[in-house]
C-alpha cells in the first residue's frame, strides 16, 4: 500500500512516519479479523486486546475512507472493499511469509546458497583449494567463491563470510577457531645442507645464503625466533627475494639457500627427505591457524557446513592437529 497518498499536504516526514506506522498496524489487524473471522481471536492471534484491534481497525477505515467490515454483535464479516483489499494484501503477505520461511532455511534448513572465502595466498592454495571438490559433492547445493590474497580483508565490506587467517583476528566481532598449529620452520634442501652445513645458533645464519618472502606491503617478511625465552625478529642476508612464498619454497628445494617457511608448505618435502630443518629450538611461539566467522547467532546453515567439514578435513589431514570443535545449531 502506498502510505505517501494518504499524507494530507503539508504533513511532512513526520506525517509520512505517522501514517506508516497506523497503516501498518492497521493492516496488521485488519488481516488478523479477516483470517480469524472475529476481533476477539485476531487480538489473541496478535497478542493484544481486542479493543486495540478494533482501534487500529478504525483508523485503517479512516484513512482509506471506506468500511471494510460488516460488525454486528454476533458476526463479522468483510464488506466488498474489505474483500477487494484483503486481495491486494495477500501477494504480499505471502511475500513477507516467504522471506521469513526462507531466513528460517538458512538458519536450519539444508545447507544452500553461496559463500565468500578469503586466505592467505600459500594457505588457499595448499590446504583449502584441495578441499573444495569433496565440500562441493559433500553439499552440492552450496556455491564458493575463494578470494586469495595475503592482505586481511574487510568482513564487512567485503562481504566475506569464512576467513583463513595466519594469527587471530583482532575483531571482536568475529569468531576465531584454531585449525592447526601456525609453525614456522628454517629450511634447506639436503644437498645444500651436505654441501654448506647448517646453522647451530641464529647468530650463525649470517654465514648462509638466504632467501627472503617480500610482503603485499611491500616490506620483507623479518624471521622470528625465540631465544632464551626472549621473542627475536632477524633478517639474514639475502641472496634473492620473493614475493611469492611458493617460489621461495622452490628456490629452497632447488639448493639456492635457506629460508622460513611454514609448516604446512613443507610437511611433504621433509617427509620425502627432499629437506632438512635446522634452530628448532629456537622456533617461536605458535600462533595457529585459525578459520574465522561472524560472531552472529543467526549463523546461515551454509557456513555452519562449510566451518564444520573444513575444520575436520584439516585436522585430519595436518600434523599437530588440536581438538575437534562443531558449530552448534
């Protein structure tokens, strides 16, 4: 219904929200007497008394000029113009009923719909894309779209309902599941490691040739260690730089030098003794990998999916894996 053609001239936006709000109210009931065939169930049916269904009633009448219902002290029932209004107010009542079935759906129904994905480059590339084809036959009914890229995005303006973050997210506002344990490792290939030795101490790297990872900012990605119990961030000479980490991974299994990387880049590498690892006493603290998403309680079936699987596929495929967790209904 169109609230503005019932404005008198001159009423303003004040009018326009008080003519809102009593056409609102007043469908609200009029819809609830012509469903129930009586003022007194409409008003139980809305969870007010009937007199205030009968004044909301009144003011609609009022404001359309016309009766839309024949009262007598036993019935009720719709005049022709309460007939032909309750007409044009089902398609949008059914309208408004859908919307509702289908945010319920979303809620608990069968997984559907489509999904933003954010990782970090090497992270999407390695651990989550490799998953993707078994989600999908998993939950056919839900579209991903996966956005790689090693700058934090923005949940909200980017409209991104599941991040992988390397680290917590400093948001209060989200939620921020570890997956695995976020370690980092020195690395060198075994022929570089026969042939140069390995470092004993961080002071000792000075003597190697490195490799460092430049970052989408632009800086050089700095190697962090624990020493003593003190945090330490180093950076070794460089023999080449990178801003790419799989290229760095390459340069390190081609025998160029060593570098750090994480753990999940080279589980495979060092169990095929392709490389060696060195100063793992001196790794720093973990951070986790963590997978990330809206604190709302409302959460969609579809993330509660995606979260769930992705979480047990990762756990069960990585070292170091910390207890399971599922996402409550």
């Amino acid at each position: 219904m169109n609230t503005v053609a019932l404005l008198s001239p001159g009423e303003g936006n004040d009018g326009l929200a008080s003519s809102f709000s009593t056409s609102y109210a007043g469908v609200l009931a009029f819809i609830a007497v012509a469903t129930e065939g009586s003022f007194a169930r409409a008003g139980d049916r809305l969870g007010i008394g009937r007199s205030a269904v009968s004044r909301n009633v009144q003011r609609l009448e009022a404001q359309l000029d016309v009766r839309l219902f024949h009262r007598t002290t036993r019935s009720t029932s719709l005049t022709s113009e309460g007939q032909r209004f309750l007409a044009g107010c089902e398609p949008g009542v059914a309208h408004i009923v859908q919307a509702l079935e289908d945010m319920r759906e979303l809620r608990q129904g069968p997984p559907h719909g489509h999904l933003r994905v954010s990782s970090p480059v090497s992270f999407g590339r390695t651990v989550v894309a490799p998953l993707l084809q078994g989600f999908s036959r998993a939950f056919p009914d839900i579209s991903i779209e996966l956005l790689l890229d090693d700058a934090r995005l923005d949940f909200v303006a980017d409209r991104i309902d599941v991040a992988f973050c390397n680290g917590r997210m400093e948001d209060s506002q989200v939620v921020a599941k570890q997956l695995m344990p976020m370690r980092v490792l020195v690395c060198a290939s075994a022929a570089y490691a026969r042939e140069q030795g390995l470092p004993r101490t961080v002071e000792e790297l000075g003597r190697h040739r490195s490799i460092h990872l430049r970052l989408p900012s632009g800086r050089i990605c700095d190697w962090e260690f624990k020493v003593n119990g003190t945090p330490q961030r180093v950076l070794p000479p460089a023999r080449n730089t990178f801003n790419d980490d799989e290229v760095v991974l390459q340069a390190v299994l081609h025998g160029q030098g060593l570098a750090q990387l994480a753990g999940y880049q080279v589980d495979e590498p060092l169990r095929a003794g392709q490389l060696v690892t060195c100063l793992d006493a001196y790794a720093p603290d973990d951070r986790g990998h963590h997978i990330c998403f809206s604190s709302r309680r409302q959460l969609p079936s579809r993330i509660r999916a995606f979260v769930d699987y992705m979480t047990q596929e990762i756990r069960s495929r990585q070292p170091g894996a910390v207890e399971q967790f599922t996402i409550s209904a």
